[in-house]
C-alpha cells in the first residue's frame, strides 16, 4: 500500500479527531449518563475515578493519529456502554492499558479497584501484542482463549480494544493494518459472532474487508449507493403491506428494513457464486413485537399473505443458536413475485441478536459483580480445554480458526437433550461433546435408530444413540482421526495415545536404567530411588525421576549418560558391559506368582510375567510362541500369526499352556451380515449373554448393503468359543461369523 491509499483508507474510516480536555469531559459525562440508563441501581463513580485514573496517567501519550492517548480507552469504554456493559467492566477498559504501557502496577490497580476491576484489566493485558508468525499469535490466541474462559468480559473489553484500533488503522503502517484485517476475518470478527454481538461483529469484517480489498470494497459500495433508491422504495411498499396485514391481524410492531452488509454481499458472491443484483435485491425486513406469542401470530398473519418457500423457514426460538441468538426467519414470495426474507422477534431478542452477551447482562437482575452474569457457552470451555491439550501452536491456531468460524448443526440425545456441533461431524464427535470417557470407549452409533458406521457425517436433527464398552481397558481407535471433524475430538484422540505412549516411555526407561545399572553390577533397587537420580533429573529441568524415566524412554537422552552421571556423584566405577539379558534376569517388578499371566509358562523361568498379543490374541489350544519385549515380561504370540516372522530370533523363547489355564483372554471376531436395523444390537446382546466383555467394535457398510462387524472382547473360558460363534450365526442376516487370527 501506498500513501495515498493510506489517505484513502483514512477517508473510509471513521476516527475520532483531537479535542480538548473539555470535549473528552464532555465524552465522560456522556458515558457515565448510559450506564446509568442500563444500570441505574449500580455505582458509576467507579467509572469517574478509573478515567482520572488514566488520564493522569496515560498524560503526554500521543497515539499514532496524533490525538492523546485517552482518547483510546475512552472510546473503548463508550462501545461497551452502547453495549450495556456495567461499571467494573467500563472502569477495566479505561485501564485496561495503564499496567501495560505506565508505571501503574496491577497491586496498585488492585488496591485502588477491587479485586473484580483488576482481574479484568490483567486478563486483558497479558493478552501481549500480536507479532509476525503464527507461533507468535498461536501463543497470543491462547492466553486469549485461557483469560476468556475465566470472565468472559475480558474477551468482549479485547473485542471493543480491537474495534476502536481497526477504526484508526488509516494511522499505522500499510502491511501491519493487513495483517490485523487478516487476523480480524480469521479470529476476532468470528468471536464476536461466536458471542452474538453482530454490531461489533459487522463494523469489524467492513473494516478489515476495505483494508484487504480496497478496490473489490469500493466497487460494492458504488454498487449499492446506485441500486439503493430502487430498493429502499421496494422496501417501503413491503413494510405499508406488513403493518397493514399485522394491524388488521391485532398484532402491534415495529418495522424495519435490514441493512445490507458490504462484506456480507462480497461473500456471498465469492462462496455461492452469485451475482449482486441477485444479492441485492433480496429485500430483508425485521419484525419487532412485544411477546412470544405475537412472533408466532405475526408469522401465521404473514404466511396467510404471501406463500412461504418450503425449505426456508427456521424456528430460532424453540431452538436457539449457540450464541443465545433467538428469531423465527422466513422467506416469503411479496409484491411482484420477488423474495423477501423476513424476521420476526421481541425487542429482548432483537437487543440479544445485536449484543449478544452483553445484552445478556442487561435483562439479568443486577446481582452479585457488576450485573455481568457470566453465560454458559458450551464452546468457551471446550476451547479452553483442548487448548490445554494441543501442544503444537500451529495446530492450535488452526483449530481455534475452524472452531470459531465453523457453521454449527444441532442433533439430539435419545432424551431429547440438544447438542451443537459444527458443520460435518460424525458420531465420535458427537460422543466427545457428551463426555470425554463416552468418546474414548464409544464402539459403535445409532442414528435415528438405526445402526451407522462411526465416520457417518451427522445430519441437523438427528437423533444420536452412542453404544460404548464397559471395560476400563477400552479406548479410542487412531483410524478415527481420520475422519472426527472437530477439535475438541481431535484433541481428546491424540491426549489419550499421547498418555499411553508416556506411560510405556516411563516403563521402558525405567527398564533401560535397570538394565544398564544391572550390566555394571550396580545395586539397582538402592540407585533407581536414590536422590542422585533426583538430582540428575533437576540437572536437565525434569519434573521428578519419572520424568527422566520417561525421558529415557522417549530416547530424549541414554541410559548410560544417566548411569555415568549417576557414579560421579556417588564416587563409583567399574565398566559397562553390553552382553545381552537372558530371559532368567527380566526384573522382579515384572513377575508375579505362577500362572497369574493367563496360564502360560516360559519354559526355565516359569514365574515370568506374560501378556497376550493383541494381534493374534491367543487363546487356550492355539500354537504359541514367547518373545521377550523390553520392560513388559514376554508377549504371548500365535505360531502362526503373520507378526513372528518380523520378531528378532535372540528373543523369542519357547512358551506352552498351563494345565490348568485360567484368566480372561482376549479374542476378535468378525461377523458379516446383511445390513438391518438392529443389526448391531443383536449381535451385542449375544456377546453379553455369553459373559464376554466387549473392548471394541469397528463397524462398516459397503455399498451393496453388506455390513461387516469385527468384535474385540475378553472372555474367562475360550473352550466356549465355538458355542458363542455357532449363536451369533443364528442371529436373522448373519450369514457368516469367524474369529480373526491377526491384524
């Protein structure tokens, strides 16, 4: 950008000019007289001491527009009394740049405001200023995300900052003013959405849309100043026959027309590919009526007038969006067969349609901190959940785009509770937002009654049934990352897998550290609890021993080098020695008494701990093989599963079952069928009444309606196998059911 396109943009935005301390009284007072409209029994005094406050000490600041720096935060303060916020909240935008940029300190802030008025003004000052790269405004979304979640004011104070900022970008330089119209499209305009306060939300996507496009900005702008006598007299005849219907009809309102959105009609051309005049000339017109029960007869008038279109009309009332938005919208055919859109709500809904929270604030009973009750936004919280659980700052960024910006659909539990999920979420979604633990052990869905394969995208109005495992062992499959759509799924997936590859780190690093100790002929159970290994672990900024374990474990730093380590602070030597371990040494804490690993004996060690592979899953009668895995005791393999050939020979040991086998074995079948409605129910129910304990269940249907079902479940006695498998094949369109014998 150029400077004269800088004096150009200056033209288009509006700015507050220099004035004297009088004129910025003047403002103060004017401030002061809404908030005593909105919040009459409150006490704004707080608001007079908070502005001399700054006053005092933002003097000589300039900002970049030349004025003085008060100008800034008193501009703040005024959008959030426009928007009937109380006094704590306008006294924390006065000072919500005092700590950051004066001498003033948050103790001081605290001892002079309250508790209340400073936890404001510090949520909104750690939010440090933006810089260049997405890592460094990941981070700074992040602790937007955290201080957001705490008071939802500090995120609405950041709003109203980043409106009156964007109205001067004329004043900064051309690439930094693109770069926050860029971020305001991507974050801050989505938030204030996300928060139904569309006046700030409007103003900010106009202002950065001239910024980002200035030429596409003031070809629409020309467009609409040469269509608009045309469609304001369109309008006009509208509105006479509205007021007519609704009179005749005992209904009082009030009648509007609906502003056109320059930016509105710029996405609409680009995402649905349509032509102006086909977006412009789409005349919209808001219905203000004074009860519930008048929006229905005002819509029943309406409809008796002019035909509705099929498909168009949705009930806001009955069913709210996320951000407390209520209305009822219809598109009907008007005068000379053109579509008109309509809307129809009470003067709350319209004040909540336009303010979102804040309006929230304004029809609660003004109790407890500053009348501002806090709102239960569903996805506030999930937001700051899985910002704790995405490391990746990029990763993060990109969610909290998608996570904000997405269009949201609204499904059913089986009693009837409503939950909002974005835009082309499956069932693994949907049982994520009902519970963390639902999602993990989820193993099949139900939708609308009938049975769907777990990647299935949801539908609004659905009704969703979610079928989960009762073992504590059960959890989520990686395949389904491949297809969750939301982050908050995606989030929980990769802390679940990310916890158990940690624990498994813990335990082979601790293993590696015997092992080595062991070579050396070290005493292992005194040095793996020394404080020596505590000291190493502080050496390299690790939270505890198991820290190191783990950090061994990963492959983050040797064994050895901890060994070494280890002797220099303890005075010992002697030499590594790298034979390796046979079988008879694996370490005490990996045996228990005979036969408790699912009765089967290592041959010369027979009180070795072993596990059952997962891939095969033998079971009594099979063929078996051992192999030796480092730090879990010896894994139990079929001879002839397809995993033996790719197993190092050095480790593997010959096994057999005990006489007296016993324990719970895992076993996976697959069953192909027919597809039907209650399909997977049957099939569950016979696995019950058989006493297994069901891990998972991965469910799919082919084209030509064939379902294939593959079962993983543990069960005491496996001699019953057959009589399991020969009563599943009796359920009604099963035609073939047969255990797997490795994946």
């Amino acid at each position: 950008m150029t400077d004269s396109f800088a004096s150009s943009l200056r033209s288009r935005l509006p700015r507050i000019f220099t004035r004297s301390s009088t004129a910025y009284g003047a403002d103060l007072s004017e401030l002061i007289k809404i908030v005593r409209i909105n919040h009459p029994k409150s006490d704004y005094q707080v608001i007079e001491r908070a502005y001399k406050t700054a006053e005092h000490y933002h003097e000589g600041q300039k900002r970049k527009s030349g004025e003085d720096y008060i100008t800034h935060p008193l501009a703040v303060a005024r959008i959030l009394a426009d928007l009937a916020s109380g006094p704590a909240t306008i006294a924390a935008a006065l000072l919500h740049d005092t700590v950051e940029d004066t001498e003033y300190s948050i103790d001081k802030l605290r001892s002079d405001f309250g508790e209340e008025v400073a936890l404001l003004v510090d949520g909104v000052t750690k939010l440090d200023k933006v810089k260049f790269g997405d890592s460094a405004q990941a981070e700074t979304m992040r602790k937007m995300v955290v201080a957001m979640s705490k008071d939802v004011r500090v995120l609405v104070i950041k709003l109203a900052d980043r409106l009156h900022n964007a109205r001067t970008w004329g004043f900064v330089n051309p690439e930094s003013a693109k770069r926050k119209a860029q971020e305001t499209l991507e974050i801050y305009a989505p938030l204030a959405h996300r928060l139904g306060i569309s006046t700030i939300k409007v103003e900010l996507e106009d202002i950065s849309f001239a910024v980002l496009y200035p030429k596409v900005y003031e070809e629409i702008v020309s467009l609409v100043s040469q269509r608009n006598p045309s469609r304001s007299e369109y309008t006009e005849r509208v509105i006479d026959a509205i007021e007519t219907e609704l009179r005749d009809n005992r209904v009082k309102a009030r009648i509007s027309g609906r502003p056109k959105q320059y930016y509105s009609i710029y996405q609409k051309m680009v995402m649905r590919g349509r032509e102006f005049d086909d977006i412009y000339d789409l005349v919209g017109i808001r219905v203000i009526v004074s009860s519930v029960r008048d929006c229905y007869a005002a819509l029943g008038a309406l409809h008796a007038k002019w035909s509705p279109l099929p498909g168009r009309f949705k009930d806001y009332i009955a069913m709210p969006k996320f951000n407390l938005y209520q209305s009822l919208h219809t598109t009907v055919v008007g005068p000379d067969g053109r579509a008109v859109e309509i809307q129809i709500r009470t003067q709350e809904m319209h004040q909540r349609a336009e303010f979102g929270v804040a309006a929230h604030w304004k029809y609660k009973t003004n109790t407890g901190k500053d009348g501002d009750q806090e709102v239960d936004f569903a996805w506030l919280k999930q937001l700051s959940d899985w910002q704790e659980e995405t490391a990746d700052p990029g990763e993060f960024l990109d969610n909290l785009r998608f996570e904000i910006g997405a269009k949201e659909l609204y499904v059913f539990t089986p009693k009837g509770k409503v939950v909002g999920l974005s835009a082309g979420s499956t069932p693994v979604d949907f049982a994520y937002a009902v519970h963390t633990e639902v999602g993990h052990k989820t193993i099949g869905a139900k939708v609308n009654g009938r049975l769907v394969p777990l990647e299935s995208k949801l539908q609004a109005g659905d009704v969703i049934e979610i079928l989960t495992s009762k073992s504590e062992s059960a959890g989520p499959s990686k395949d389904w990352l491949n297809f969750v759509g939301s982050p908050r799924a995606r989030a929980k997936i990769k802390h679940w897998f990310t916890q158990e590859r940690k624990e498994l780190a813990t335990e082979e690093g601790r293993e590696a550290l015997a092992k080595a100790l062991r070579r050396q002929g070290l005493p292992i159970q005194s040095l793996l609890s020394s404080e020596s290994l505590n000291q190493v672990a502080q050496e390299l900024r690790l939270t505890d021993i198991n820290g190191l374990f783990t950090a061994v474990g990963q492959g983050q730093v040797s064994a050895i080098t901890i060994i070494e380590r280890i002797k220099q602070l303890q005075g010992l030597g002697g030499d590594p020695d790298t034979e390796e371990i046979p079988v008879q040494q694996i370490p005490k804490s990996l045996r228990g008494p005979r036969h408790r690993s699912q009765g089967v004996l290592v041959k010369g060690s027979p009180d070795v701990l072993t596990k059952m592979a997962r891939c095969c899953t033998p079971v009594p009668g099979d063929g078996i093989i051992g192999f030796i895995t480092r730090g879990d005791g010896v894994s139990v393999h079929r001879s002839d599963c397809k995993n033996v050939k790719s197993l190092n020979a050095e480790r593997v040991v010959e096994v057999s079952w005990a006489e007296d086998s016993r324990g719970v074995f895992m076993v996976q079948i697959q069953v192909e069928a027919l597809d039907r409605s209650g399909l997977l129910s049957d099939v569950t129910r016979v696995l019950s009444e058989n006493h297994v304990n069901i891990l998972s269940a991965t469910v799919s249907t082919s084209r030509d309606r064939i379902a294939l079902n593959k079962f993983v479940f543990e069960m005491a006695d496996p001699s019953h196998l057959d009589h399991l498998l020969n009563q599943v094949r009796r359920i009604e369109a099963v035609y073939d059911v047969y255990r797997v014998k490795s994946t």
